[in-house]
C-alpha cells in the first residue's frame, strides 16, 4: 500500500493542518501556491510528454475559476455559484476517470484533440447553465430544487464511483499516475466539500494540483530505478543498494533456465509472460531479501545481514515456487507452421496423397504446458571482499548450477570445497 499512500497522503495532511488552523497562511500566498503548482504541473507534464496529467490539470483549473469566477459577489445573490458547484461536482470526476481509461500518447494531434474538444463542450456547457438569466420562470423551481444542495449524494455518488475506479486501475497497473488522480480527487472533493471558492477550498485545489505534480516525478523515479515490465527494481537500483551494503550479506543470481529457447518457441510475449511470472515470485522472498532485475532473463536478490547458511532454504522455497509455475498455451504454434509459398507448396503436395484431408481434419492440436525452472548462485560476503567479488562468486556458482542440470541452487562455499578436495588429491 506504500505507492498507494504515499507522498500523496503526506501532501493532503499539509491542507488539513491548513484547514484547522494550526497553520496559517493569507490568501495571497494560497492563490500563488494555487496557481504555481497548477503552471509548474502543467510544464512538467509538458516535458514529461504526459498528456492525462496535463489534462487533469486543466480540468483542475476550469473546475477552479468556473466555482471561483460564479460565486463573486456581484453575480452570486443569484445563485449560479450553485450551479457551477454542482456542475463541477459531476463533470470532475467524470473527467478523471475519462483520463485514467485512455491510453498515455503524448502530445501528438489525434490523441490531445479529443479531450480539448470534451473539456471545451463542457466548459460552454457549464457556463450556459450559470448565466442568471439562462432559465426561465416555468424552469427555476426545477432548477432551485436541482441545486439547492449542491454538494449533495449525487456528488458523493459521482466521486465515490470514480474513486473505485481509480483504486481498481492502481490495483491493476501499479502506476504513480493512477494514484495521483486518485489523492487529487480526494483533495478536490474536500475543496467542493467547503464551497469550492475561498481560502480552504483554494487550498485542497492547490493540494490537488501539488499531488499530480508529483505523481510525473514519482513516474520518472520509477522508470530510472524499476523495470518497467517485472515492475522489480532496476539494475540502477541494484548499483546503488551495493553501495550501502555493510558486511555481512548475501547475493543470490539467479537466471531463468532455457528462456532464449522459450523466446525462439513461442515468441517475445511469451517470454515476457515468464519474465513477469518469475518476477512475481522473486518480489515474494522470504529471509528479508530484496529482488532486482540485471537484465535480460538474469535477476539478483540482496539479503543483507544474512550468510549463506541463513538464505539457502528461503532461495530453496523460491525455487520451488518458481518450478510450481506453469503456463498453458492453446493451439499449434504458429512458428512451427509453414508460411507463404512454403506453405501452399506443401498443400498443393499433400492434396495429391490419397486420405489426406481425413488426415488433416482427425489432427487435434491440444493444450501445450510450458514449464518454468530457475537455476540460483549464492555467495556471502567477507570483510576483506567487494561487493563486484561476491556477486563475481555468486555468478560462479550460479554456472555450476546450470551445468549440473539447472533447476537448483549451488552456493560458493561449495565450489570452494570441491577446489580444496581436488587440490588435495592431486598432491
């Protein structure tokens, strides 16, 4: 639930402390916190080639000056402040589940001139609706009753639908974005929640604004640090974990067995298939180890403050898990058929055999089971060793597993073991 929570969480607390007045702060600097946040999100996500953020943004904004702009004094004793309250209130929330279920495509034409148009259309739409002369008399107690209570359950409905379909695309992709659109939509709810237009409202919304510019930060850190496929730290992040380790520790490689022939079988999104399938083990360790991925079908697991001795039933359990593992494909492989004039040649051949479409039409091509094995190397570190040496030994070992038969572990005080008993017989 971390990337969930947080910092966004943190954020939120800020406007709270804000709200219940164990911080203050004027209206000036609430307005210039506002509005900076809304133009420093806007230019990130501008760099960044994050078209969904830079539109919830804008939606954010709208939302702002259409609740801020119907509610001054000189328009308000007709109530459209109400009106816009209310229409803010659906049209928010239905805006940010609209961002999170389309594709990210940047900046290009087709995919920015959608959305423009939408939010153009409701913006029109919203402020139609508040003009104090848009509704005529046979109208205005339909329209009293509709907005009397502007932050009403149909507010709470909208909001609460869409949080639910945040949580669900968070649950589903692990994406900083998803949370951010989530934790913005609290914090615009609050603002609503407080009449949308004033100190404390300006606030939440500037709160909202602050989340979703982080939330392009919290996505650049994951793509430099995490995998984006296995969503498993990085080789940057293995890097710099080796800097902060202080003996004693253990690193386990680990490498997935035969995977180059499963890529050549069944083809790349299969083999991607068993990257994330054997990521999602390794990121369930036990023994307080930390997994990453090297690259390519090679991972490595950090233990720190724990000898070999400590790990090797935690890596034995992970084995295990990873053999549990299977995939089931359905239907002939398609790399294994005939393609093009190779294809029609063979069948032009094989009509002239007698009985062979009887042949053909008995073949049953049933369900093929792929079994997933991963073979681990172990070595602990010494006070005199570098962390390049252990996981140089941990790469030995981890060979020594692969040519006795894979599908297991193999520590480096075994290789030495076996050195000094061969070193022995020869003298």
């Amino acid at each position: 639930m971390k990337p969930l929570l947080t910092p966004a969480i943190w954020i939120l607390l800020v406007a709270i402390l804000l709200h219940t007045g164990f911080v203050t702060l004027s209206a000036a600097l609430i307005t210039f916190a506002l509005y900076g946040a809304l133009i420093a999100g806007l230019l990130i996500a501008w760099k960044f080639h994050s078209s969904r953020i830079f539109f919830a943004l804008l939606v954010l904004f709208l939302a702002e000056r259409a609740i801020s702009y119907f509610s001054s004094a000189h328009i308000a004793a007709s109530g459209p402040g109400n009106t816009a309250l209310a229409a803010v209130g659906l049209l928010l929330p239905m805006n940010f589940v609209f961002l999170s279920l389309v594709k990210e495509k940047g900046f290009t034409f087709p995919s920015v001139a959608p959305p423009s148009l939408f939010l153009f259309v409701q913006s029109v739409i919203v402020a139609v609706l508040c003009r104090p002369d848009s509704l005529e008399a046979p109208h205005r107690a339909l329209h009293r009753a509709v907005i009397s209570h502007p932050f009403s359950y149909t507010t709470l409905a909208a909001f609460t639908a869409a949080a639910v379909v945040l949580i669900i695309r968070f649950l589903l992709y692990r994406k900083p974005a998803e949370s951010g659109l989530l934790w913005a939509l609290v914090a615009s709810l609050l603002s609503l929640r407080f009449g949308g237009a004033g100190n404390i409202p300006s606030a939440y919304f500037a709160t909202a604004a602050f989340i979703l510019a982080f939330s392009m930060i919290e996505t650049s850190y994951m793509l430099a640090y995490h995998d984006e496929l296995t969503t498993l730290p990085s080789r940057r992040a293995f890097q710099e974990a080796l800097l902060r380790l202080a003996p004693p520790y253990s690193i386990a490689m680990v490498d997935i067995d035969h995977f180059k022939r499963c890529n050549d079988t069944y083809g790349h999104d299969m083999g991607d298939q068993v990257l994330r399938l054997v990521a999602s083990r390794l990121a369930r360790v036990t023994g307080g180890g930390q997994a990453y991925r090297c690259g390519g079908e090679e991972f490595a697991i950090i233990f720190p403050g724990k000898a070999t001795k400590d790990v090797v039933d935690h890596l034995e359990q992970l084995r295990a898990s990873i053999e549990a593992s299977s995939f089931r494909l359905r239907g002939q492989d398609r790399r294994q058929q005939l393609r093009g004039a190779d294809r029609r040649t063979r069948s032009a051949r094989e009509r002239t055999k007698p009985g062979n479409n009887i042949s053909e039409l008995s073949r049953v091509s049933g369900p093929t089971e792929i079994s997933v094995t991963a073979s681990i190397g172990v070595a602990t570190s010494s006070q005199r060793m570098l962390a390049e040496e252990v996981i140089q030994a941990a790469d030995k070992a981890l060979y020594r597993a692969k040519a006795a038969g894979r599908n297991r572990i193999e520590t480096a005080a075994s290789g030495r073991r076996r050195a000094r008993t061969k070193a022995a017989g020869i003298a």
